[in-house]
C-alpha cells in the first residue's frame, strides 16, 4: 500500500476552518514567502519541479516569470476550478476539506507576481462547492488574512483580495482564455493565442491562470523547501497528485499519491481491483479526452507526464477511469463523442462539424448500420479535428476516438460484422431490427 506526505488533502478533522488550518501550521508557508522576494519565489517554485495540475503539465515557476514586472498596470490571478472534465473530481475535494489551503497558495502566487486581485473561476455545476469557497473566503476576510488587513497580520505592504465567481456551466469554461472570456461576461469563446494571457489577458491586462490543485501545493513547497518537494515521486514531474479513481474498481475515490506510482498498483492495491475479480480490457489515465490503454498494457505504466508521453498518452486530470472486460468499447466511445459533440462552443469549423459527424458514425456503428467503411471515416474525420482548432477542445474529442480505433480495432470490426449478419437474419425473416444489447461501463 502506498503512503505520501498529504500536501493538498491532509487528514485533519475540520482542517476547512480556518483556525484550524493555522493550529496545523497553514499560512506558515505565505509567512516564509513574504520573508524573501518575490523573484526568490518563484525561483523556489522553480526548483520545486511543480508542473501544472490542470492538464497541460506546463512549469508552474516558468509561468509565473512570464507575468510582466512593475505595478503601472492591474494584474490579475484566475485560479481554474471549471472542473468538467468527465473522470476528473479532485478539485472540489480541495474546495470541501481543504479551501484555505488554496488560499494560502494564492496568496503566495500573487505576492511572487504582485497580483492583488485573483478570482476563483468555479464550475457552473457546483453549487455546494461554490457556497463552500465563498464561506473559507469569509472566514479569511474575517480574520484578516486576506484583504487590506491581512498587512497587519502578517506585516508587510502586500495585499490580495479574493473573488469567488460561479461559472457559465459549459466545458469549454475550463479553456484558460474561455474562462477570461466568461469572467468578463462574454460568451466562453477560446481567444486565439498569441497575445497570451500574461501579456494580455483579463480586461485586457496581464493575467496568470493555475490550477486549483497546482497553487493547493505551493504552500508545502514554501514550507518544506523545494529540493525536499522536488525528492517526491517522478525527477520529471514531481511532488504528489491527486488521482481520481472511477469506473469498475472496488474502491472508488480521489487518493493523494506520488507521481510515478504504477498503474496497476493504484488499480489493485490501492483501489482494491476490479469487482468480481475480472480482467481489465481499458483504462484511460488522466480523464475522458486522454487516449486509452488496453488492459495488457497497463503492467509497469508509470502514473507521470514524461512516462505516460513516451507510450502515446498523458496524465491529464490524473482522472482514471477503469473498464472491465465486460465493457462495450463502441458504446463508450459514443459515450464520450457525444459529451464533446454538446460541449463544443461550436467556434472552430473542424471541432462543431466533425464532432457531429463522429457521434453520428458511432452512433451508426453502435445501432448496427454501418460497415467497415464507416471505421476508416471516423477515424479520419477525428484526424482532421486533430491540431485544427483554436483551443484543445478538438484535441480532447478526436483522441479517444481515435485511441479507442488504434487500441480496439477489433472490437469495432466485430460490431459490424456482428450487426449486419444480425440485419439480414431479419430481413430473410421478414423483420427489420437494429436492437443491440450493450453493457456500458460508468463513464
């Protein structure tokens, strides 16, 4: 069984009230920070090997440096809590059992960039967790600790003020620039790139966008030092992740773990394997847009960017999701490509054309209508979505799709083969019938 150092969820009786977030030294880590400069920092955050928990897995430290210096403009933090991704779950934990833990981090974040507005981009969806932000984000005005007179709590000049915003309730909210967008009241269109954020993001001002999960880590980096955090898990990708475990696994939940823990270890020791003791025939690692892993392959895959990018997916949301060996891969995957066919903001010609076409031909394939011909479409159709769009959004639906092809080619064969001899049988009978029993997985 694994342990981890719990950074971002620790297990503290009513750790979400703030005097006991201090009692257990929180907002120790900002007391360091505004010790030293905020070059320094970021330079820490640097050294740390913190890589965003967002999905990209892009340098936290490296993004902060890009925010311009000098305060002859407003600057601004979004923190991306918009969490739609389907297999993904881990930021609302944090909103629930942990909310001053990512104050705290953004605190820190905005001092190393001299930001004094952030804003807390929660998803639509969420009402519990929004109500449970705004009551942490309270209490901390409350007490001083954020807010003008958290400088005569802490000491100092810096100041941060906190806004808690309830999302659009879109997917596509979760896009950093449609996030922007929607904060500024327009529709959660993606914007194209470059001017990038830090040079011109919200109101037209330079704007850093994290993670909730990426600055709920910063504090124990401050607290514990960089070279210590860095010592955690994959050298590439370091410190703990929250892995959200869905699917057919016996035990279900988000676990704080290393980067690099091995998949099958998560699957079966800590996860306490498949129901029934089946086989599994799938994963997805890291949430529902990642290409999938056949279950023959997931023995040795190591839970990090750079192992997981060497085999042909990625970490993502480090949203796992688990498929028996009853699971019907064609179902799942228009399972999948209609959920990106409904969110596409239908900007992007190849995203809100092809996306219905894929869930048209899956649905074909799924209702016994299609031929082997209608593979080979399909899977053309989500290359052309591929690298084509403004945003991932295009990315994220064709690559299931396509991994689902490449790792299940057989299965889909067989669903043709299967249906149209099931047609004719009827149609020789005198009946027509595109009934198909399916066994869906929990997507």
């Amino acid at each position: 069984m694994y342990s981890a150092p719990h950074f971002v969820l620790p297990q503290i009786k009513d750790l979400h009230k703030a005097d006991v977030y201090m009692a257990h030294g929180g907002y120790g880590g900002y007391r360091k920070a505004i010790s030293t400069s905020p070059d320094t920092v970021i330079d820490e955050v640097k050294k740390s090997g913190l890589r965003g928990r967002g999905g990209a897995c892009f340098p936290t430290g490296l993004k902060w440096s890009f925010m311009p210096t000098g305060n002859e403009k407003p600057k601004y933090l979004a923190i991306n809590g918009d969490e739609s991704e389907p297999g993904s779950f881990k930021d609302r934990q944090i909103f629930e059992y942990n909310p001053h833990g990512l104050i705290e981090g953004i605190m820190i974040a905005g001092y190393a960039m001299g930001i004094k507005t952030a804003f807390i981009y929660i998803r639509g969806e969420y009402h519990k967790w929004v109500d449970l932000m705004q009551d942490a984000v309270d209490e901390a005005y409350a007490k001083g600790l954020i807010g003008d007179a958290m400088k005569k709590t802490f000491g100092g000049n810096y100041s941060i003020d906190i806004i808690v915003h309830k999302g659009a309730g879109a997917y596509i909210c979760g896009e950093e620039t449609s996030l922007m967008n929607s904060l500024e009241g327009d529709r959660a269109y993606p914007r194209y790139k470059p001017p990038f954020p830090a040079n011109k993001g919200l109101w037209g001002m330079p704007t850093t966008i994290n993670n909730v999960e990426t600055l709920a880590t910063v504090p124990a980096i401050m607290t514990m030092g960089a070279d210590a955090f860095a010592a955690i898990g994959a050298p590439g990708h370091t410190g703990t992740l929250l892995y959200g475990v869905s699917g057919h696994v016996n035990k279900p939940g988000v676990y704080e773990l290393p980067t690099g823990v091995k998949l099958s270890d998560i699957i079966y020791d800590v996860c306490g394997g498949v129901p029934g003791n089946k086989k599994v025939k799938a994963v997805i690692p890291g949430g529902s847009s990642m290409p999938p892993l056949r279950g023959d392959e997931i023995e040795g895959v190591c839970m990090d960017e750079e192992h997981l990018k060497k085999i042909g997916t990625h970490i993502g949301t480090a949203g796992i999701m688990v498929m028996d060996e009853d699971t019907d891969i064609v179902a799942v995957t228009l399972r999948i490509a209609r959920f990106y066919h409904h969110e596409s903001c239908g900007q992007c010609t190849p995203c809100r054309e092809g996306c219905g076409w894929m869930e048209k031909v899956l649905h074909r394939l799924d209702h016994g209508d299609a031929t082997s011909a209608d593979i080979d479409l399909l899977y053309s159709v989500a290359s052309n979505i591929e690298g084509n769009t403004i945003c991932a959004l295009g990315d994220a639906a064709a690559w299931p799709v396509k991994g689902f092809i490449e790792k299940f080619r057989d299965e889909f064969e067989a669903r043709v083969k299967h249906n149209r001899s099931f047609v004719s049988l009827n149609v020789v009978h005198g009946r027509r019938s595109t009934a198909s029993t399916l066994v869906t997985t929990h997507v």
